[in-house]
C-alpha cells in the first residue's frame, strides 16, 4: 500500500482531516493522545486520582475550542483538593459541554466543594451522579434518653462512623459554619415530634447533648424519642456540592447530588441559569436518611432569566428550593436628608450612580427610589465586607427607618424572568418547599410539595410573583 493511502486511512480512523479540530474531546481515551497529561482519566479505578486530568482535558477543549467534554461511563475518584476551598476549579471557561454519561464522582471531603464554577459562560455540566467518600454526617442508634437533661445516649449503627470524626473536619474561615445539628428518624420516617436539634461539640461518642431553644429540641419533645430510632448527626458547614458563582449560562441537567455539607447546586450572581433534572435524595440502595445539609437548590443574589425545572429534592435539611434577589444593604440609622447609614449585606460594594429601591420589611412596600451619588467611606477605600456600615448620599431625600431594606431597582439584578415549574419536593427534613425572597418578576407553578415540616411556599419580600 502506498504511504499516501496509509496516510490517509489513519486520518479517517480518527474521523479528522489535518488541521481540523475535534468535535468531540474524550477525557477516557484522549489526554495521553493530545498530550494533556501522562495517563487518561480511566474509570472504576479508586486509587487513580481524576481531578487533574478532570481539569486539564476541560482547559485544553477551552483553549482548542473543542465544544463537547465527555468520559467513558464509570466511577471516578477526587482524591484531593484543588485548594482549601474546593475539589475542581472550573474558572473563565466557556461555550464548552461536560457531558459524563452517567457516570459517578465521588469526592474525598464531605464538606468541601466538590465542582467550583467561577465567571463561566455557556458552561453546560450533565449526565452524573455527586457523593462523598467522607459524609458529611453520620448515623447512630438511640439507646436511652433523658429529656430533662436533654441527653441522647447512643451506639453506632452499621457501617457510619462514630460521630467523633466529625471533630477532625475543617473548613476555611469564609465557609459557612453552623456547627451539629441532629434529626431522629423513627422506621425510616422523620419523627415529626422533633426537628432540627442544635447539639454542642465536639461531638461525643456515646451520648449527644441538645442545646438552644428550638420548639423541637424541648424537653416534652425529647421525651417521644425511643430506644431503637435513628439519629442523624450533621455538621452543618460548607458551601455546595456544586456551586456557581458570577456565571452567566451555565446548565446543571440529568445531575444527582446525594450528600453536600451545605447546598446541594448552589448558584451565586448568575443569570441565565438553567437546573433541569436534577436530583438532591439520599443515595438510592443505601439507608442514609437525609441528602444535604443544608438546602437543595439554592440561586443566591439571582439575576434575570433563570429556570429550575422537573427537580426532585428528598430529605434535605433546609429549604428544597430557594432563589434570593440582591438585597444590598439595610439601613443602620434613620436618615439625615439625603444621607444614610446602611450596613451592606455582601462583598460587592454598592455603585456610584446605582438606582436603589428602599424597602418597609415590615410590610414589603417600597417607601421611595434613589440614586446613590456618593459614599463615606469612598468605594475604592471600603473593607469589602458583609456587615460594614457605610453612608451614601442620595439624590434625594427620603424618610427612612432602622432595618428598611436597601435593594437594586433593576428587576434584572433580582431574579426578573425566573420560572420555577415541574419540581418535586418530598419528605423535606427541615425547612420550606420553594422560597422565594427579596425577587420581582417571577413564576412558580406546577410543582408537587409533600410534607414539609414548615411552609410549601414561603413567599417574602417578593414583587410581581405569579403562583
């Protein structure tokens, strides 16, 4: 055979003429080929560490323009930590699909990120399973009580760890740390007679101890507790399974995400978000009794058009579903003409020439529009912190009163467009079905909400929500 002709085949077994580039980038086969690492990212190998290949082959089809990111169907291990903050750092990446074709991943820290999406465009990830190697909570039988005391003596159940190795989990300073907490769970059914239990730490292995004043965590409500029931203890620390922050695009479809620390996909500063068939439930073929922490769905400090579609959240411990507009500040100070204290409430410092809305919490309405023209201390010199008092001088004055809310008049900046249709909210171990707070302009209908132990919806601080 001529060299030409052999030349030739071997272009068409790879489906490319010279100089074309591929369609289609395979993290299973094509890292080694394309000299994207030392070995390929082969699945149901536990001890072969997937983050670093994960994370080359979606740089390199971001930098190639290789629009499709796929693997083989399997299991694949992140072993390590990209920094203290997550497992995959997915940063600037655009117009690129992660498609992993059912595949599962599994993470090493309960309690950490597991994929970090920061200022992506078009970032579409789909078609996997989300669990942890090390839970962020644990489970225990109940062997006695002492309502008066408000102790709960217990014993390990099965295979979960000892509650005391919970004490050995850390996580940076900027995360979300709300401590244990415990639920009971009687026959596989949450006892309603109980609820989110706040417990002092370090946690012990042989007894736990209810604090605060939750109505659940009362003596009269301890005393339905038996020996035999099952008591899920979490640390309630993190930030989410996946979370998205600044992103505009980005596509979460056919994901499951079976534990998280906190939330399970957590958006934050995004428009155009799309989470459609995803799944937050305890594993299925396991006996864990609760999936996240903390809330399911949550889009944080939403922009417009965003839609959260034919989801299924399961014994969460937060809300299911939850979408929040930006709500800026709140006033510290009633105001002095056109000037007023306000205490921001995030790390993004408020515009010169922003159009702000000032809100009566007490009753949602809009006491008066304006326009910032300046501030004390100058943007340039603020700490960049939530909870920094800080004074701005409107265009005009209006009468305002400690605690009135300070949000952007642009409905865009508060969930404008957003549609929250077809979800499924079951069983939801603590908090509210759908909570929409602080947002304009959107739509909830035909979602299925059974048993929650707060409200199905909770609207609050909302304008121009169709139900």
């Amino acid at each position: 055979m001529k060299p030409y002709f052999r030349l030739m085949l071997g272009l068409m077994g790879f489906g490319l003429v010279s100089g074309q580039t591929p369609s289609v980038l395979n993290l299973t086969h094509d890292l080694v080929t394309n000299g994207i690492a030392t070995q390929n990212m082969t699945p149901n190998m536990p001890a072969l560490h997937a983050r670093p290949l994960f994370q080359a082959g979606i740089n390199y089809a971001l930098k190639n323009h290789i629009p499709l990111v796929i693997a083989d169907q399997g299991s694949y291990y992140f072993l390590s930590l990209n920094s203290q903050y997550q497992h995959v750092y997915l940063n600037a990446i655009s117009n690129v699909t992660v498609d992993l074709q059912y595949s599962d991943l599994y993470f090493a820290q309960g309690n950490i990120m597991g994929i970090d999406v920061n200022e992506c465009m078009n970032l579409t990830l789909k078609n996997f399973t989300v669990d942890y190697m090390q839970l962020p909570f644990t489970q225990v039988m109940v062997t006695g009580v002492n309502s008066t005391a408000r102790t709960i003596s217990i014993q390990q159940l099965e295979s979960y760890p000892l509650p005391s190795y919970l004490n050995a989990v850390t996580v940076p300073s900027t995360y979300p740390n709300n401590g244990y907490y415990a639920y009971i769970f009687r026959n596989g059914v949450q006892l309603r007679t109980t609820g989110r239990m706040p417990v002092s730490s370090p946690a012990s292995n042989t007894s736990i101890q209810i604090t605060g004043t939750d109505p659940w965590a009362q003596p009269a409500q301890l005393a339905t507790i038996e020996p035999g029931d099952t008591l899920v203890l979490e640390l309630r620390a993190g930030i989410g399974a996946i979370f998205a922050s600044t992103s505009t695009g980005l596509t979460v479809q056919n994901v499951a995400v079976y534990a998280s620390g906190f939330i399970g996909v957590f958006t934050s500063y995004g428009s155009g978000i799309t989470v459609d068939h995803v799944q937050v439930i305890p594993r299925p073929g396991t006996d864990r009794m609760i999936s996240t922490n903390a809330d399911g769905i949550h889009l944080g400090y939403a922009g417009a058009n965003n839609a959260i579609t034919n989801n299924t959240v399961k014994r969460g411990c937060d809300d299911a579903i939850a979408i929040d507009g930006q709500w800026v500040a709140i006033v510290n100070a009633a105001n002095n003409g056109a000037s007023v204290q306000v205490k921001r409430n995030n790390n993004t410092p408020i515009a010169i020439d922003e159009s702000l809305d000032f809100i009566n919490v007490t009753n949602a309405a809009t006491i008066g529009t304006a326009t910032v023209v300046s501030e004390t201390p100058p943007v340039n010199q603020q700490l960049g912190t939530g909870g920094e008092l800080i004074t701005l001088t409107l265009d005009h004055a209006i009468t305002l009163a400690p605690n009135f809310g300070v949000t952007p008049t642009d409905p865009n900046l508060r969930g404008n467009g957003t549609v929250i249709s077809g979800n499924l909210v079951q069983q939801q171990t603590f908090g509210r079905g759908i909570y929409p707070a602080g947002v304009s302009n959107i739509t909830i209908t035909n979602n299925l909400i059974e048993a929650t132990n707060e409200s199905g919806i909770l609207v609050e601080q909302d304008e121009g929500l169709t139900l």
